[in-house]
C-alpha cells in the first residue's frame, strides 16, 4: 500500500526526486498518466495492467474515452541513480506542474500534484464530507 505526503522540487529539466518509500513499492519502472483533478496519477507496473484489464473488459463506447484519457498520454518512468523521475512535459503542463510538488501515497497508487493545486483541494475537504462518504461505505 501506497501511503505518505512529501515534498519536492522539480527541477529546471522536469524532475522531481521520487520518494524512496514509494519507489520501493513502486518499483524499479513504473507509468505516470493523467489523473483526476488535474493531478499525476502514478501505478506500478502490476497495477497498471489491472487498471488496463478494467477498462479492456468495458464495451468500447464506454472504454474508449477512458483509454484516451489513462493511456494516450502515459509514459514509463525509471528512477535514475539519485532517485529521479523525469515527468514529461504534456504530463507537467496538465497537472500545470512548475516548482513545487507534493507527491502523495494513495493506496494503489500515487499521485503528484502541484503542491498550491493540492493545498486547496486538502481545504475542500470538510469533516462533514469525509463522514458522509464514510457513511455510505458503512464505516
């Protein structure tokens, strides 16, 4: 399980020093994609094929929007020595990643995000919205 919230840098080439405890879960290759709310989504390579085996098995006209979205902008990423990632640029521009960067453990997956962007979207969430989606999962 993915878990934790660090901070970082991007450099000026497009890279942000990965966190060890997520690279060791991650593993040695992993995809970075598009995600929800204008963040990165990144999957180790075994879970990726699951979230693919997912959307495969939909009907094309419900997978066809999803494979564009997940899969047309992925790219492989493997840590260099020092522990960094390059995010390509289409990735850095949709996630409008500048400076810095908060990459968070989130389960089965990791997410980066710009670290402003990420901030507010934390000050959305209230304790009255969290129960509730607690409540529904009977919690």
């Amino acid at each position: 399980m993915l878990i934790g919230e660090y901070q970082h840098t991007l450099d000026p080439k497009g890279r942000v020093n990965f966190p060890a405890r997520l690279r060791e879960s991650l593993g040695s290759t992993f995809i970075i994609t598009k995600g929800l709310d204008n963040c990165l989504y990144v999957y180790s390579m075994e879970e990726w094929k699951v979230l693919e085996d997912k959307i495969r098995a939909l009907p094309m006209s419900k997978s066809r929007n999803l494979q564009r979205f997940f899969f047309a902008g992925a790219a492989e990423a493997e840590p260099d020595k020092q522990g960094r990632v390059l995010i390509p640029a289409h990735l850095r521009e949709y996630a409008g990643l500048t400076k810095d960067v908060t990459v968070i453990g989130a389960s089965v997956r990791a997410e980066i995000w710009d670290s402003e962007r990420y901030q507010s979207s934390c000050e959305e969430l209230t304790s009255d919205s969290i129960a509730e989606s607690m409540d529904e999962l009977g919690f």
